[in-house]
C-alpha cells in the first residue's frame, strides 16, 4: 500500500461534496459565494445562477442538479408526470415562468383533474 493509499484509507483525502462549499453562485444581492450541494438547494430562491469557470462548466451543473433533485425527491416517473408536475409548478408560483419551462407548457394542454389527484 503507497502512502497515499494509506491517507485516502483513513479518509484524510476526502471531500463531501454534499456539505462543504464547491458550486459558485452569484445570490439576489449581486454577491459571488460558494455553495454545498444542501446549501444549494436549500437557498434556491435567494440565488440568481450558477457561476462557473468555464461556460462549460455552468452547463454540466444545470445538468446535474436537477438529477440529484429527482433522484432525492422521488421526482415524476414518466412524461406525462413530469407534464402535470411542471404544469402546477408554473401556475402555482410565478417566479417559476422565468424559468423558461413554463412557456413551452403554455402550448400543452393542462393536466386532467384525474392526473392532478395523484
């Protein structure tokens, strides 16, 4: 076993990427900060948008985070959840419409009250 092996073995090289800070975003308030992956998602509505690096990077991270919000939340199993499921989250909060999800949904029929009850 290197000396390396035997640090990463007793977790000296660990980084938990859940709690400690790694994402930039620039907040409501106009300031660059880092963020863990809880802080993140707890503090959604206080954040304006990912900062990276690299455009590059930005993207991979609005790829990644909704998966790790899906997978965390037991998010909508098919189109047709996902439909109904974005379809309430654009009526029921009008920040959502800037999102930019919410003007394809106004050429979608709304959900029917059968689907709505689940």
């Amino acid at each position: 076993m290197t000396e390396l092996d035997g640090a990463h073995a007793l977790g000296a090289l660990s980084f938990d990427l859940s709690v400690r800070p790694w994402i930039g975003v620039l907040r409501d308030d106009g300031k660059q900060h880092e963020v863990s992956l809880w802080q993140l998602f707890a503090q959604a509505g206080e954040l304006r948008r990912i900062v990276g690096d690299l455009p590059t990077q930005e993207f991979a991270l609005l790829r990644l985070l909704p998966t790790i919000a899906h997978d965390a939340l037991d998010g909508p199993c098919d189109l047709d959840e996902w439909r109904d499921w974005l379809w309430r989250l654009c009526q029921g909060r009008p920040g959502a419409r800037s999102l930019g999800m919410c003007g394809v949904l106004a050429r979608v029929e709304p959900p029917s009250l059968e689907s709505s009850s689940r």
